[in-house]
C-alpha cells in the first residue's frame, strides 16, 4: 500500500465514518484500510430501492470534501460496498 501525503489531523477511518452517518443516519459503516486507500462497506435503508451507482453516490456524497484537495486524506476508494438491510 503506498503513502499519500495529508495535513488531515486525527482518524480519517473515523472521519470516513461520521462523515458518511451524518448524511445517512441509519448506516452502519464499516472502513478500513490507510495511507489514502480505504474499503467501506454502508449498510442503510437509504439504498432501497436504488440501484447500486445511485447508492455509491450517496456515500461519495458524503465523504467528498475528505476526497478533494492535493493533500486530502483519500486518495481512494479502493472497494465500496452498499447494502440494504435485511
């Protein structure tokens, strides 16, 4: 896994995390990963009925300014996961 360079202070695990609860706040999110490249898996009712590009919107949405910038804390997302509850 490779570095990228950020001024970002604290958990950008965490960060990806509220970011994305604020925006959906039934989500349980999962995220892993570091240095810029991360794997989310959101699972909410906010996806029922979309189709998977809609959802991924979503919670690209909601974790953007975490993504814009040269030293932004993520540089990508590696693997995104959306899921309806069961």
């Amino acid at each position: 896994m490779s570095h990228h360079p950020t001024n970002f202070q604290g958990s950008v695990t965490e960060a990806i995390a509220s970011s994305i609860k604020e925006k959906l706040a039934d989500a349980v999110v999962e995220v892993t990963g570091q240095g810029g490249h991360y794997t989310i898996i959101v699972t909410s009712e906010a996806f029922r009925g979309k189709g998977p590009v809609d959802s991924q919107r979503l919670v690209y949405g909601a974790i953007a300014h975490l993504m814009s910038g040269d030293l932004a804390p993520v540089h990508a997302v590696d693997t995104l996961r959306t899921k309806v509850p069961s």
